[in-house]
C-alpha cells in the first residue's frame, strides 16, 4: 500500500523520473486479477500513457492509498486505450471514489482521457476503484496520482462533497503550466482566444500569490487575456453540461503593467446577466482570487464587463471550475472495515478478491458478503467457504452485525 504523494504508470514495472523530474512507480506485483499491456496506437503518447493496466476480473479492482484522516487530496487518473488489444473497441467502465460513483469513463480509440477530483479523506486510507459494467469491456487505466493539498485551499467547500474538476485555463500562456511550476501537479493549459481578445504579459519582476487562498502558481499569473477594445467584455464559455450542475468557481486576477494616476480597470463578474461581484480591480504584483459558487447549466454565460468609471478593459489570468458532487457517503461501518481487515490479513487470498469499500457502492459490494441497508452499512453475512483457508481465524469480534456466516 502506497503513500501520499504518489504517481503510478499503471502497467508499467520500474520507477523513473520523468522530463518534469516526477518519480513514477509502476504497479506490477499490486494485482493478481490483472494483466499489463502496452499500447499499439500510431499516435505519439507521453512516457506513462504508453502502458496500462487492466482488470481481467472482479466486480470492481482498486488502488487503495494510505492518507492522513481529514486531509485535502487531489486525485488525476488518465486513459489511454491505443488499441492495446487489437480490437478497435475502446471500453467504457465506472469509476469509483471511496464507495461513491466518480464518473463514466469513456474511452476513445486514439485521445486520452483524464479525470481530476479534490475531495477530505474520510480514513487513514482512500481507494480509486475502476468497475466493469458491460460485458466484454474491460476497465484499464493508464496512470494514477495523488496528491495532498493545503488544508486552506478550496476550503469554502463542504468537507461532505467532492470537487470534480470541468476546467483549469491560463488565459495567454502558450503551453500546459504544471509541475514543478504547480507544486501540486495541478494542470494549467492554455485557452483559446476568441475574437476581439487579445494576449497580454505582466512586466512585474515578482507577483506575491499568497493573497490568493488557493496556491495558483506564479507562471499562470504572468499572462493574461484583455480586449482590444476599451469597452469591450470578455465572455467565458467553460463548457457547461446540458442539465443543471452545482459549480464551484475560482477566477484569478492579477494586473499586468504599473498603472498611472490617470488609468483604472475595473469590471464586474455577471453570471447570466446577474452581477455577482463588487468591483474587481486586478492589484499589480499580487494576486486577487474571486470565488463564486452557482447553478449552472449549458446556457449559462459568464462575463466581466467594465465599469463605468474604468479606462481600461477587463482581463483575466486564470480560472478553475468544478462540478460539485452530490453528498459523499460515509463509507461502511469501520468495526467491520477492520474485521474483514484482519481476515485480509490472515488469508492472503481474500486480499485478491477484496478491494475499496465492503458494502459500497452497493452495486460493487464485495463477493461473498451481504451488508444492510443503512446509510452507514453493516456487514450481514459473510461466506469464507470453499476457499481453502487453513490456520487460525484472526478476532473478527467487531463485525457485530453479522447474522449469517
């Protein structure tokens, strides 16, 4: 079991350091029900998406990470199909967080895909479950990586719900900012320009980002984008889903040149032409983060529009949005998590069948056990025959639930 911070080229069997001075793992020897492969697309990949793991059986396969209990995690899987199996049909599977449904992953032939979450850790451990759902599609994953956050950072978020990240934008930069730029391996990328919108860089030799709660990383704040017009307003078009989605926002702000006594920006935020801002105005040198938190859907518009006493246009450096998960479960009963522990523990083989949570989802609940209907569910039965146990049975006394066994 791995440790917090850790990044894992699934499939792959040695650590290296990659171009960005990152240390990769691979997982060879952490599954039994799996198989390694290697990708056989013509198209140019990085390093770590190159191979992949995938789970040849189980209802669901998980990688479990020990944590600090209460601790901010940032957790990024990626996918890479590459017609690894000559098949030509990219699979699509259900990814789990912690006992809860993450996301849909759905594989193309020849693009990868990758899904970033921030969420509180509930245990001393946490798990990314990855669940076949079709018959004849294979769940796999490319890479893995977790990350430990500040306990400051996104803190206006209930610790009770996860954080799905839809977008992250360095408006003006010309490549991905991450790390070591990003301490945390957050992935800045450029964003398009549209039309009257022009690319500006800051000339202040430092800019201080401790004003801004959420770390961004100085290099995302060196670039920006404006108007070409004075009076101009820019409009940011995220990328909504077609239904209404609880959304968490960070926009950062940070002026680029030394204005003089005659000059002033100043705009407004307006959320479908509600102004959910005061007066934003960009301190040079520093950094200014707004923080908004709405209900979005695939008309909602975004825009920052001067104020009528501003001589200078809008402009913005970077933004972050995330899509806001429905409540996070508490997991199962943890007298029973630590019963079947111990029984882990003592039968090897109960560690290749078992993984992530007992009862959760309860669609996934583990093979050869039954769990209640509880919010916080109870471990009912359990069946360890025909398994070929031999020796001692370990104190399971915890399990205090169990009616059938």
């Amino acid at each position: 079991m791995h440790v917090f911070p850790v990044s894992i080229d699934c499939g792959a069997s040695e650590t290296y350091r990659d171009e960005n001075s990152l240390v990769w793992i691979g997982d060879d020897g952490f599954f039994k029900n799996s198989e390694s492969a290697v990708v056989r697309s013509t198209t140019t990949v990085s390093h770590v998406m190159s191979t992949l793991r995938v789970f040849t059986s189980l209802k669901k396969s998980c990688y479990t990470i020990r944590a600090d209990k209460g601790s901010l995690v940032l957790v990024r899987a990626s996918f890479f199909y590459g017609n690894y199996d000559k098949k030509s049909s990219p699979p699509s599977f259900d990814m789990l967080l912690d006992g809860n449904y993450w996301s849909t992953v759905k594989t193309t032939l020849d693009e990868p895909g990758i899904y970033e979450v921030m969420y509180v850790v509930k245990s001393d451990t946490t798990s990314i479950c990855l669940a076949q759902t079709q018959p004849h599609q294979l769940p796999f994953i490319s890479a893995l990586e977790f990350r430990k956050l500040d306990s400051t950072m996104y803190a206006i978020v209930d610790p009770n719900y996860a954080l799905y990240l839809r977008a992250r934008r360095a408006f003006g930069a010309n490549s991905t900012v991450r790390f070591p730029d990003d301490v945390y391996n957050r992935f800045w990328r450029p964003a398009r320009i549209g039309s009257g919108l022009v690319s500006v860089a800051s000339d202040a030799k430092l800019i201080d980002v401790a004003t801004a709660p959420d770390n961004p990383p100085r290099k995302v704040l060196q670039n920006a984008i404006t108007t070409s017009s004075s009076s101009g307003s820019i409009t940011l078009n995220p990328g909504f889903r077609d239904h209404d989605d609880s959304v968490y926002m960070n926009l950062y702000f940070s002026e680029v040149t030394a204005l003089n006594t005659t000059q002033k920006r100043s705009f407004n935020l307006y959320i479908d032409n509600i102004k959910e801002s005061g007066p934003i105005i960009p301190p040079y040198g520093e950094a200014k983060e707004i923080i908004v938190n709405f209900t979005a859907s695939a008309n909602t518009s975004i825009s920052l529009v001067s104020t009528n006493d501003s001589t200078l246009p809008p402009l913005i450096n970077a933004l972050e949005l995330f899509r806001v998960s429905d409540r996070l479960n508490d997991g199962t009963d943890s007298k029973d998590v630590e019963g079947l522990g111990e029984l882990q523990n003592s039968f090897s083989v109960l560690q290749e069948i078992w993984s992530g949570d007992p009862c959760l989802p309860s669609e996934y609940t583990w093979d050869r056990i039954s769990c209640s209907n509880d919010v916080i569910p109870r471990v009912t039965a359990l069946d360890l025959s025909s398994l070929d146990l031999s020796g001692p049975l370990p104190d399971f006394s915890s399990m205090d639930a169990l009616v059938t066994m």
